[in-house]
C-alpha cells in the first residue's frame, strides 16, 4: 500500500495522488521525489559522491566482494521475494546485483540524492522503479517482501526512526538486508569524508533491529580476515591530515584482486553458517515480526 507523507492515509492503486489531502509527491527530472527539500544537499554524504562512486565501483574489491556476500545471503535466505525496495541504492550498483540474483522480483530503488539516481537509471536500464526519498519517512505500508539497505544506516541520525519505517513498509514476515561499518575503534578520516554518523558497536545493530519489531535471522561481522590490516592501515594513514578517501578504492589491480581473497574467504565462512565474531562491517539479516 502507498501512505500518504502529508496525511498518512493509506491507499491503493497505481496512482500517487492521496485520495484523502489531494497530495501528491513532486518529480525531480521525471523521477517522484518524497523530500524533494532534500534531493540536491543533505548532511547525509556529499553531493557529488555517487559520481566518484560510480567511477570507481567495479573497481573496487570490496564493492564486488560484498556483493556477492549479498548476493548469496539473498539467494539462500529470500528467495521467494517478489517485491524489493533497496533504500539508499546510490549507482545502483548493489541494486543490479539484487536484481539479478531476484530475476523474477519487482525491483524498486531509492535514494535521497536524485542526482545518484541518473546513474541507477542508467545501469538497471528500466528494471527498477526509482523515486527520491528520506528514509526516515517512507512512503508505503506493508508493500515490500525485502527491504535492503547497505552502508546506509550509518549516514543517518535517527537510524532507529529507519528501522522503524522499514518495518512497516514490508509485509508481516519479510525479510530485512542491512550491512553497516563496524567497531568505532577503526574510526579515521574516511567516516568523516564520507559523512557517517557512527561506526556501530558490536552486538548495536542486531539490538536496534529486534527494538524495531524485528526477529533476527543472521547477525554476522565480514571484513573479517582483512581486520588486521585495516588496523594497520588506519593506524598509519588514518591520521594524515593529507589522507586521500579515494585512494582506499583505487588501488594497484594486482592489489586489489589479491584483497578480494579475504573476502572470499569470509563470505564461503557466513555462507556454511559461521557467524564472525569481529571484522570491519557487520551484516545483519531480520525477519518482520
Ligand atoms: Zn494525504
């Protein structure tokens, strides 16, 4: 069901107008924006961060890796989804990953930089519905079988507020697909570049998560193996008041392809069931009460 931001009514049907207020969302170059007062600049991440995302992705192991982690964890736990919104898709570059791994599935993405969502349009090349949207105010009701949101959580204040809105825009029983960065301690310059609000303790995400109405499926961390070196790395570099944030996902290619092995390594362990006690990030998966 749709609901109204205005009103809060809830209503059916393919068209947005409310039919309770007479409301109806803005578009923002052709895509319907739900907070259109926060499409161009928020305090969420910086404005031009989906072009250098969308550079340098697929470039990037842990982009790739962590993909396939997700990947799995959708196909093995979720298989049945028939209605995916992913918040905060960005690119899209997880959001084809997921539409792909779902073939089946309606594939819907949002984010609240509309400018991120041109480059989302162009990779899912009409297999997604994308619109502009705050997480803390999402626009449906018992809607969606799978709601996932992937580094997202940490670049927002009020993440309980999130997980609580989540929760009711999936269907009783649907599932939930959350990875954020893990241990404060690995804090450095580029949580701060990238606007995060937090680094989440161990044991915090899964806690918010049951808080918000939710039973827990899978509460692992990743980034596991390679946890010692991005100690290392921050201890060395995270200081550095010239630290480059884009040099951390432009790496030599050997280099990065030898990265990915630890990545593999923790993915093949949360895929036979492991659930890794420490590591750089956290994956949490939930199901709706
Ligand atoms: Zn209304």
């Amino acid at each position: 069901m749709k609901r109204c931001l205005t009103c809060l009514a809830e209503f059916s049907g393919s068209n947005w107008g409310c039919p309770q207020c007479g409301g109806a969302p803005h578009a923002i170059g052709g895509v319907l924006a739900f907070a259109p007062e926060l499409a161009l600049e928020n305090d969420g991440m910086a404005p031009d961060a989906h072009h250098t995302l969308d550079q340098m992705q697929h470039r990037s192991f842990w982009f790739r890796a962590r993909n396939r982690l997700l990947t799995d964890m959708v196909r093995h736990y979720f298989p049945q989804t028939k209605a995916l919104l992913e918040i905060g898709c960005g690119t899209g570059y997880v959001l084809s990953a997921l539409a792909q791994a779902l073939p089946h599935a309606r594939i819907v993405g949002s984010e609240i930089y509309a400018n991120g969502l041109d480059y989302a349009a162009q990779r899912l090349e009409g297999r997604a519905e994308l619109f502009q949207m705050d997480a803390t105010a999402i626009p449906f009701t018992d809607e969606f079988d799978l709601i996932a949101a992937c580094d997202v959580l940490e670049h927002i204040d009020d993440d309980e507020q999130v997980l609580l809105e989540m929760h009711r825009a999936l269907r009783p029983g649907g599932g939930l697909l959350l990875t954020v960065p893990q241990h404060p301690f690995l804090w450095s310059q580029s949580d701060e570049i990238a606007f995060h609000k937090r680094r989440y303790r161990i044991g915090e995400l899964s806690r918010k998560v049951r808080q918000a109405g939710f039973d827990i499926v899978r509460d692992t961390s990743f980034v596991s193996t390679l946890l010692p070196l991005l100690v290392l790395q921050r201890l060395t570099q995270g200081r550095r008041d010239d630290y480059d944030a884009d040099a951390e996902f432009s790496l030599p290619a050997w280099l990065d392809r030898m990265l990915e092995i630890p990545m593999e390594v923790d993915r093949l362990s949360i895929r036979l069931g492991l659930s890794l006690p420490t590591g750089g990030s956290r994956l949490v998966l939930a199901r709706r009460r």
